[in-house]
C-alpha cells in the first residue's frame, strides 16, 4: 500500500523534473509529452517495485 501512495505522490515531482530537463533537446507538443508520461511512469513503477521488494510484507496481493 505504501507504494501505491509514494510513487503516485512522486509522479508530479519526477515529470516536472523530466520536462525541465528536455526542454533543451525537445520543442514543445505531444512528443515531448508523451516521452515524460512514458518515462514518469516508468520510474514511478519502479519506485513502486523497489518498495514492494524491500518490503514484501507491505505487498497487496491481488490473485
């Protein structure tokens, strides 16, 4: 459960931190989007993993 709520706190921090750093190499639109999305949800996926593995009594298990 505390991964659910750190990496979903981290999302915003990590695309401002993603977009600042790519104004340089991209011009503004749906590419520079979609590239921080994609890899603001990849880093938070795995903060979500690390945590979960370095707690894995703190795990939901769904199945």
């Amino acid at each position: 459960m505390y991964a659910l709520v750190i990496s979903t706190l981290a999302y915003p921090l990590i695309a401002w931190w993603l977009h600042r750093r790519l104004e340089d190499l991209l011009e503004p639109g749906p590419t520079r989007r979609l590239l921080v999305f994609t890899l603001a949800s990849v880093a938070c996926w795995m903060i979500s993993s690390g945590i979960d593995w370095a707690f894995p009594g703190q795990v939901i298990h769904l199945l």
